[in-house]
C-alpha cells in the first residue's frame, strides 16, 4: 500500500509516523478521530493539515493493525 502522505524517518520524531513532513504523528490524528473529532475540528486544530492528511492516517492505522497479530485477552 503507497502512503504518499505519511513520513517515516528514524532520525525524526524517534522513528514515529508523521504527516507529510509536518511533524504532526499519525497517533495523534488517529487519537483526535478516536476522540470524536470530526475533520473539521481536526483540521482547525492542525491549520497545515488537509482532509487528506486525515484520511490516509486510518488507512495507515489500519494497515499497521494488519501487519501486527496483536495479543488476545480471555474474556470473563
């Protein structure tokens, strides 16, 4: 999958995933939707971002989840 919007970079932001050179981390918009922020709340917030920006950063969530087998907790 081709992320044109997201930066990776180990000798920036410890290795984190960040917008488009922003230094905005992909986390953080995932938190902000997460949250209940809808874009245009986002967006205000990060005037440098576009509605882009946000898309591709659940598409990049997403698509990490998939790449990990994540732990499974028993339910009572």
């Amino acid at each position: 999958m081709n992320f044109s919007r997201i930066t990776v970079n180990p000798y920036q932001m410890n290795g984190m995933p960040y917008i488009r050179g922003l230094r905005i981390p992909v986390a953080t918009i995932v938190a902000m939707v997460a949250e209940g922020m809808n874009d245009t709340d986002i967006l205000a917030a990060y005037p440098d971002l576009e509605k882009g920006d946000i898309v591709e950063s659940l598409r990049y969530a997403a698509e990490a989840l998939r790449e990990r087998e994540l732990p499974l907790v028993m339910q009572a």
